[in-house]
C-alpha cells in the first residue's frame, strides 16, 4: 500500500454535501490535481446527476443509493462531511450505517453535544473520524483529501519522510512549507481539527507512525486548551512512540488574558487553569529530557533545529541560505 491508514492509492471518497459551494469548489480542483480519488458524492434530491460537465462525479440523494452501484461499494470507503454544523450527526450516522470506516468532518462548530455522541458512537463502531474542522489529508505521493495544499500543493509539498500534524489546516500546510524549504519532505500532512471535541488525536495517530518504516519523524503543532499534548508525553513515557518528535505549542500569549476565552480554535480555550501552554511544554520537555524523544521548539521556525538536534536526516538539500543579500544588490 502507497500512502497511510488516512489516505493511500487505494483510498474513495464519498462526499456529502458535495453540490454546496465550497464542496464543489474543493472536489473540482482535487480532482483536476488527484483524478479519481473522489468517486461520489451525496446531496438530497439532486440524485441521478453529476457534480458539473467537465468534472463528472455522480450525484445520489442517499450513501445507501450510492453503495447500490456495485463498482461504487467496491471502492469507496472514506467519507468527507461538508454539510452545517446541525446536519453533521446525520451525516455521520449514513455513513456509519453503511460501513465507512473512516470519515472526515470539515464542517466547523459541530454541536458539542452532537461532537461527544459522534465521539462514543465512532469508538463503539471502530470508525475513525477526524474533526470537526478538519482541512484534510495530504500525502504527496498519493494526493489528497480536503482543500489542505490549495491550488498548487506542490508549493508546501514534496514527497519525503515527516509528518505533520497538526489542529490547524493552516498551520499544516505552513509548516510543510517550511520543512520543504530547509530539506525536509513530507509523508503524511493530517490537519486533525480544531473543535472542542477532537475524535482523533494526536496520540490516536502516533502509534500507526511508530509502525510505519517510510516515517523517519513526527511534527507536532500544539496550541493551548484540551489535553492533546500531555497525551503525547504520556504515550511517550509509556514507550508507545519512540521515533524523533519536534513539538511547537503556540498561545503562550494567551495565559495574560482571561480564563475561558476562545482564541483561533474553538477547542483552544484555557479554563480554571487548565490546558495552558507553557504547562504542555514544561511537560513534554520533561518526557524529552528522560526519553530523548522529543524536542520542544521555543519558537516555531525553531522546529528545524528541534528535528536536527533529534538526528534526523534531511530528504534533500536545504534550499535555504544564512547569507541573506538586500534587495538593492539586485539592482
């Protein structure tokens, strides 16, 4: 198998919601890029149609129409929700009920109580699902899932051997950017997402990494609120992740302002003193130290450092300088 557990050549997409203005616009230009990884798409009452002329994915009013088609239940088997926060649960349950395994939740501000059923119900029914607020997958030997990488991915993109994970699609995308640049390729970019309730974290994935031979190392973007990051130093400490992990937890900032207050992500909140970044990074320094696993990056452009100072092995040259010329010489 080419690619991850999260998306490989053998993956399908169904996609609910696909006629809505950004699922269109998102499955139009993935498939421009990536032909063939998005097989099908749902929307009520539209059944029976394709997505556009020169990009024809057919259209079904229900998953269960669209797993009729017997080339469409061979293999379609990844769902990627693009429906409003209240139709998300609904979303979910279709595709549960008709043996997804894997799903992918774009859609921001799900419900929290609709988020902790689709939370039990995906660990009752071993499914895995990533988000709400999730920007998708990319691996750049196979493609991608979602808008993760824009127009051209290949500007933050080149194959290699990291990962990043990371709660922002924004984030996942800049980073990847910056390892590329400096000599670092990607294997895997996942935006795990942003909501309060995250059905799949950071130390969910981790151990799927650890089994992986083409993963040499992991980067990680942390942010205040939850509990994502101490998982991690818990996992590592317990031996269930042993290659090199360069951490960077941004919102540092954040522990001058009061408690309860959103900033960025709805999940990265700080309440009654809990979730705070600066106690996620003493933490996951002090599982680094002990295990020499982990580097934590004080600053984020230091996660090179962090990943040189683990040993890992660049994937190609740095194209970068430290002899930076002004503008005029140019003249």
């Amino acid at each position: 198998m080419k690619g991850t557990k999260y998306l490989n050549d053998g993956t399908g997409v169904i996609v609910i919601g696909i006629t809505g203005r950004e699922a269109s616009q998102v499955v139009i230009e993935s498939e421009r890029l990536y032909p063939g990884i998005v097989k099908c798409g749902v929307t009520p009452g539209k059944g029976g149609t394709v997505l556009r002329d020169d990009c024809p994915v057919p259209v079904f009013d229900t998953v269960n129409n669209a797993l009729q088609i017997k080339e469409l239940k061979m293999s379609v088997n990844v769902g990627l929700i693009y429906v409003p926060p209240t139709s998300v649960l609904d979303a979910v349950y279709e595709l549960i009920d008709n043996g997804i395994k894997l799903i992918y939740i774009v859609t921001e501000h799900v419900p929290i109580r609709d988020s902790i059923i689709i939370y039990e119900l995906a660990r009752e029914k071993g499914v895995t699902v990533i988000g709400g607020t999730s920007l998708g997958c990319f691996v750049p030997s196979v493609g991608r899932i979602g808008a993760i990488g824009g127009k051209d991915p290949s500007v933050a993109f080149r194959d290699g051997s990291i990962v990043v994970l990371s709660k922002s699609g924004g984030l996942t995308v800049t980073t990847s950017e910056m390892l590329k640049r400096r000599g670092f390729g990607i294997y895997m970019a996942l935006a795990v997402g942003g909501d309060v309730i995250a059905c799949t974290t950071f130390a969910d994935i981790l151990p799927e990494l650890e089994r992986d031979k083409s993963v040499q190392a992991c980067v990680i973007m942390g942010e205040p609120g939850g509990t994502y990051e101490e998982q991690v130093a818990e996992l590592v400490t317990n031996g269930g992740y042993t290659k090199p992990l360069a951490v960077f937890v941004a919102g540092v900032f954040q522990e001058n302002m009061p408690d309860g207050v959103s900033f960025g992500h709805a999940g990265a909140i700080v309440e009654r003193g809990m979730g705070k970044a600066t106690d996620k990074i003493k933490i996951l320094e002090k599982v680094g130290e002990k295990t020499g696993t982990i580097k934590v990056a004080k600053f984020y452009h230091e996660l090179i450092n962090a990943l040189i100072s683990l040993g890992v092995k660049r994937d190609f040259k740095d194209g970068s300088s430290d002899e930076i010329k002004p503008l005029y010489s140019t003249l």
